[in-house]
C-alpha cells in the first residue's frame, strides 16, 4: 500500500470512527433551523465541535460566521490554503414537516450535511497526523446566510450599517476573510437517493431588483379618469418584458420572474402605489447587465405608456458559478474510489438556479458537488435524507482524501494555483458588484 493511501485510509478511519457524532451533530442543526445573519445556536453549536478538536475559532465573521485553519508540516513551495466551506442558514417552507412553527424555517436545502461534511473533515485531520504530510492548510469555514431571503431583516442591517451586502460570503469577500484563500470547497444536496456524485456544475448567476410604479390617486368608480393607475403601469411592464424575452440569447440562459409584492390599497382606489421583484438571471455577468438593460426598458415603457413614474433600485445577486476541473477531477477520482466506478455522474447540464458560491468561484478555483442520499425536490416539503451516511459522513471521507491528493502533490498545487491565476481580484470582484447596484427614479406624471 502506497503512503498516499495510507493517508487517505487513516483519515478516512478517523472520519467512520466519529460517523455517530457528525451524525448526530447534524440532526441537531436540522431540528434547530435559523435563517440567514441570525445563526446564533447554529455557529456556536459547529464553533463547539471544532474547540473539541482542539482548534481555534475565529467567531464574529459577518455576523454568525467562523473560521479555523489547519496547517500542514510539510515545507512547502508556495503556501497554499484550501477551505472547507459549510452553510449555516435555512430557508423558509412553512408546508415542510420539520419547519419550525414560529418562522418556518427549515433545512430543505442540506445545508445541515454541508456542516456535518464540515465537521468530519475536521476530524479526519484534527485527530490524525496525516495533515503533518501535508504542504499547505486546510481552512475549515461556516458561512452565513446563502439563501436570499428575509430580506427586509437585511435591508435593517444595511441601514444599521452592519453589513454591504445581502449574501453571508459577500461579506466575508468584503471583510478580506478569503484573501488566504487560494480554492474552496463545498458540497450540496442533490436530489437523489442514490450514492451518486455530480461535480462538473455551472449556474446562472443574478441581478436582484425592487421596483416602486408610483401614480395618482382617485375612486376607482365615481373619478377613475382623474388617477394615474400604477397597477396597469406595472401591468404592461410585466407585458413588455415578456415581449423582450424572445430577444434573449439562448447561450445567455437567461431567466426573469418577477412578483407583484403590493397591488394597491383597496378595490374601491386607483392604485398609487405598486410594487414588484424580481431577478436577472444569466451565465454570464455580462449577459446579466444586458437582459437587465432590456428588462429596465420594458418597466420604463410601462410608466411612460400610463403616465406614472418608476423607482429601479438594483442590487447585487449572486456572480455565475463555474466549477474548477482541477478541483473536480480530483474530487469525482476519490468519490470513485470510496463509492465505486459508477458513482459519478458527468452529465451536469447547466444549472440555472443561482448560489453565492458564484462569488466565491469569481476569486478562487472552486467546485459545489452534488451528493446523492436526498430525496424530494431541493426547497420542497417532501425534501428529506434517507441516507444518513451518504448524506452526512461520507462526502467528508471524499473530500479529506481529495485534500490530500492536492496538497502531497506539487504539481496539482501547482495547477490549482495557476487556475487562480485566471480568476478576478478582490477589486475587481467589488467593481463588479458595484455595476450592479443602483437605484433610479423615471418620471413621467404630470
């Protein structure tokens, strides 16, 4: 047996020997959801496992998050530092069974796995010597607030000035809580029962938007002719931009749904004040800037054609996600080793939903794989694990080994390293962000 499996075998051990208390761990975030910057049982319960181990925690990072690093013995050529990324927060599915009464809250995303992969990766390296072979670290990082929900909740801590953005890693960028970091890691749920693997994934990326049509006020029976109607405004709005849609690029993956967040006051008003959401969606920034373009035109037109005006306010989403081939190579080689030949699935279509790991992928070589022991729809009420070990233990056997086959091999850090290279600055990954973030008013009432 070669030194490199025996690594890999004695971390492996270690992460099967403590499968019951990873296990265990992760039902216990599952029955004690919390929604994004307000992980406070959630971080204090992984910042515990972690002091267990005998590692020290940073705490306090953007609001809930924390961070611990392991270092290897091994001289090194270049330092390099790879984080274990896991997500703290729920999302919100009052209909799930297991959402929690007061919020609906509700782990149907896995993000309770992403911890449980966190934690065991922890104890692969934490209670072993295999990390004194290795050259370079391992940052073990539970991150805030993925899900972009709850919303009002952030624009408070915008006006409070206690954070920029709507995204927990976004935060962590801004805070330079990445700047040692030279690729990341992080698993997500897939949902499938089966052992499978899928690590090759790209996603569309989004633009977020708050639109206000503002008009005039009047008896919708007695004097409708003296009112401005904002409801017929957004209306048209809403029709125009369905009218733009064929114009999209089918390269571009191109995705708007907006909502109608208030439709008036009353039936017997002319409505005055109407509001809606929505996202831009596309795979690449740019492509996301001219679809927000066209969609910006088509509100405009709207106003323009009932004689209201229109408040725009853009915010940043979430930057696309394309998955590092190094990290992945790496990766599905160690999910076939544990799981068998058959386990990973190349065919990954393009993902149009979106995830602030895009952000993250912007700076450093970074892959999400999708883990089978899922089963129902991600979001949904019938999402749910039914297998425990697939879920919770044993993508954190997959990713230690893949950690070691990077950092024992100079020549793969030297690629992963060469993929950063390719990848955007600090600055201008904030550029980009700020591209995105504006707010205008387009008035054409009288």
């Amino acid at each position: 047996m070669s030194e490199l499996q025996q690594l890999k075998d004695e971390a492996c051990k270690a992460i099967e020997e403590n499968g019951h208390r990873i296990i265990s761990l992760a039902k216990d975030i599952q029955d004690n959801p919390e929604l994004g910057f307000k992980e406070e049982r959630t971080s204090a319960k992984i910042a515990g496992a972690l002091k267990e181990l005998g590692l020290g925690v940073k705490k306090s990072l953007a609001k809930t998050g924390l961070k611990t690093k392991i270092s290897g013995s091994k001289e090194a050529k270049v330092e390099t530092n790879i984080a274990v990324l896991g997500e703290l927060d729920a999302l919100v599915n009052s209909d799930h069974p297991e959402s929690a009464p007061q919020t609906g809250a509700v782990h149907a995303c896995g993000h309770h796995a992403q911890l449980a992969n966190l934690i065991g990766v922890a104890y692969g390296f934490a209670t072993t010597n295999v990390i004194e072979h290795l050259s370079g670290s391992i940052s073990i990082m539970a991150v805030p607030a993925e899900e972009f929900i709850d919303l009002e909740y952030r624009k408070k801590l915008i006006q409070q000035g206690e954070i920029e953005y709507f995204s927990g890693k976004q935060e962590l960028i801004r805070n330079g809580h990445f700047e040692d970091i030279d690729a990341a890691l992080i698993v997500h749920a897939d949902n499938s029962p089966e052992r499978t693997v899928r690590s090759r994934i790209s996603m569309n990326g989004f633009l977020g938007k708050f639109v206000q049509f503002q008009g005039r006020s009047a008896h919708a029976g007695a004097e409708p002719e003296k009112g401005v109607n904002a409801l017929n405004a957004a209306n048209i709005g809403l029709e125009a931009i369905n009218a733009r849609r064929e114009t999209f690029l089918e390269k571009d993956v191109v995705r708007v749904h907006p909502i109608i967040t208030k439709g008036g006051e009353e039936v017997n008003v002319i409505p005055s004040d109407v509001r809606m959401e929505t996202y831009v969606r596309a795979k690449t920034v740019d492509a996301m800037l001219r679809a927000n373009e066209k969609v910006d035109q088509a509100l405009k037109g709207g106003a323009l054609s009932l004689g209201a005006d229109v408040k725009i306010s853009d915010y940043p989403g979430y930057l696309p996600f394309e998955s590092s081939n190094v990290l992945a190579n790496v990766f599905d080689k160690n999910a076939e080793m544990i799981l068998g030949s058959d386990s990973v699935n190349e065919k990954c279509p393009h993902v149009t939903a979106s995830t602030d790991m895009g952000d993250v992928a912007q700076l450093v070589p970074a892959i999400e794989p999708s883990i089978g022991g899922f089963e129902g729809a991600l979001h949904s009420k019938d999402f749910k694990v039914v297998d425990e070990e697939m879920a919770f233990v044993i993508p954190s056997m997959i990713t230690a080994c893949s950690l070691i086959d990077i950092l024992t091999d100079e020549k793969r850090i030297d690629d992963v390293l060469g993929e950063r290279e390719e990848k955007r600055g600090e600055k201008d990954y904030l550029n980009t962000l700020a591209r995105m973030k504006s707010e205008s008013t387009t008035k054409f009432m009288e």
